[in-house]
C-alpha cells in the first residue's frame, strides 16, 4: 500500500491528513502548495483535474474533494468509529458532510478571503460582514443541535462527520463561535484530539 | 414503509424526487414551498433545522440536505445501478457529489440569485458575470473529463452522481452549456430518462 496525500497542511489538505491522523495510517505526504505551478501541470491534473489541493492516491485509486478524501479514508481503514457501521448513522455521516461543504463553508471562505487570503486591495468589508451574517445562522442551528448535551454530532462517538465539520469551521473563534458555547465546547473537543494535534502541528512543520 | 419528501419540485426536492423516481418508490409528496413559513414552524424544524426544503422521513429516520438524501436513497433501495457495487466507484460517487456542492453549486446559484431569483433590485449584474465565469472553469474540467467519449461521470452507468450533478447543473443551457459539447450531450442523456421526466413533470403538477 503507498497512500500519498498531496498538499500543505495549510490548505484543505488538513482534512485527509487529520483522518489519516485518526486512522492511525502509514502516508507519503506530498507537500504542494495551492498555489505552485505544478498543480497546474498533467502529472497532478491527472490525480486532480481542477488544479487544485488536496489529491489522495491509493493503490491506484486517485480522488480528489477534500471531504470525499475524508469519507473515503474512513469507510476504508478500519476498525474505527469514524465511520459507524449502523446505517441510519452512516446517512446522517453524509448529511452532516453535505451540510459543512454547502452551508458552513461557503461564508466561512468568503469571510476568510475577504479579511486575510485576498491582497488588502481586493478585499471588500461589505462581503465579509455579509458572510459573518450567513454563518451566523448556521452557527445557530448548530448550537441548539447541541442543545441536547451530546458530545458529538451524532451522539457520543467522534466521527467522520465531526472531523469535516470542524475543519471547515476551523477559524470558529473568529466566526462568532464564543456566542454560541455548546458549540464552541464541540469545536475545542475535536481540535484537542491527539491525531487533530498531530496534522495542526503539520502545519508548522513547514 | 412511508418514505416521506417534503418541498415543491421546484426547489432542491427535485433532487430526491428524481431518485425516488429512478428507484420506482412509492413515496408521499409533500408540497412545501421553500418560502412557506410552515418551514420555520417546530414541527418542520425537527426535521429540517435549517428551516429550508427537502427533508426526508423513512420509517423514523429524518435527513435535511438534498444530495445527501439522494445518496441515502440510492444506497439503501435497490437493486439498481444508482449506488454502485465497486468500493472505488463508491468513493467516486461521493467525490463527484462534494464537487458538485462545492464547485458547481455556488457559482450555479450565485447566477440564478443574480439573473433571476432576487428581486430586480437586488440583483448585481457584476455578481452574475463573476459566477458565470467561475462557473466556466468548472464546465472546462467536465468537458475534458468526458473527453474519452464516456457517457456517464463513472464511465457507463448512470449513477446517483450523475442525479446530482445533472440536478445541481439543471440550467446548464443558460450557464454556457452549449460551449461544452460532451457536457451538454451528458446533460441532455440524464435529463431525458423517463424518471427525470416524471420529476421535473411535477413542477407543472404545482
């Protein structure tokens, strides 16, 4: 088995290195940069047609999208509780994933772009407050989610789903995340676990 | 069994209702509009918190996010070809429907926000030429993946990952479709499959 996972920890990246983390597996890491030229070469628009990082290959099999990467790892390297084996669980896994890459991450990325990724000039303050706003709603469907006291978006088990949801909402203390404690509680819980600790620490790695 | 969906066709409902369709359920239909304030009631809340449609219900298990109800229909009623047998495949399938959420989707309705759904007033002309031009660089990467004269996004069957692109694309003839030929033809051979038929058919049923 060579798994290789292409992209810095700084960039969506995080993600499959965090579940290869979590699933305790052996990886190459290839660190390239969003933006380097190569991502735009035919040797990586093979692994990845949009150009873009992250990539995973393994044993032949090539994806890309951050949070298929995520899903994947999990569905396939066991034995683990990322990915539950109850059906219904397994559902609510993609529901949540499908809710962080269309609801959470969106005004998540325009607010990160517009107060920090863009050059100074480009940014426009009118669509970082815009996309606070959005996220705001969202943060509070998730608070009263937790309302409940569970420790995990499904119940009691740490999952896929948490780690694609924490990770997209990675920056949540400057998001608005201290309204909204139950949340906040989630959001650190995940982040403390070890493997979490680990692919963050990839980051000053370099 | 009473399998559940709830929003007009003519909202993202058209995503699980052509599933349904392809998979022959018998389901209910319920008729929400997506701007109905029964959405924003407890009862609806519980089972879409978001406060927006479709939601599903299936003998007590509840899901919000409409590409994630397609998968849940796909992997759970068969036999077909929707969800696919292949553990590869599997993983492609969710790769192409997280692409389809994250990069097809916001340009899409970025467009249609601009062009059509807002209010005359409220629609910025700049926005909508900016989303069609991110958008052009998807339907590039589509047109070269369907370069090799395969029919579908997988190769020959059709698959829950073509539902849901082909559904998160439905405008693809406004959207510069027309300059992307193997993307255009994929287009059409989705939307005319007698379950797509029946679907969108129900946008005129009211």
């Amino acid at each position: 088995m060579t798994l290789t996972i292409y992209g810095i920890a700084a960039s969506r990246a995080i993600r499959p290195l965090w579940a290869a983390e979590e699933l305790d597996l052996t990886y190459r890491h290839i660190k390239l940069h969003h933006a380097a030229p190569e991502t735009k070469a035919p040797d990586y628009l093979r692994l990845n047609p949009n150009g873009t990082v992250p990539a995973l290959e393994d044993d032949g099999l090539v994806l890309f999208e951050s949070l298929a990467i995520t899903l994947y790892l999990a569905r396939t390297y066991g034995p683990s509780r990322l990915w539950p084996d109850d059906a219904a669980d397994q559902a609510r896994v993609l529901q949540w994933t499908l809710w962080a890459a269309t609801e959470a991450e969106p005004p998540a990325r325009q607010w990160f772009h517009h107060t920090a990724f863009l050059p100074p000039a480009e940014r426009q303050p009118a669509l970082a407050a815009a996309a606070l706003q959005a996220l705001g709603r969202r943060l509070a469907v998730l608070e009263r989610h937790f309302a409940d006291g569970r420790p995990h978006l499904l119940g009691d088990d740490f999952t896929v789903a948490d780690l694609n949801l924490a990770a997209v909402l990675q920056r949540l203390k400057d998001l608005g995340g201290g309204d909204h404690p139950r949340l906040s509680a989630w959001h650190a819980r995940c982040l403390a676990r070890p493997a979490a600790q680990r692919a963050f620490a990839l980051r000053q790695a370099g």
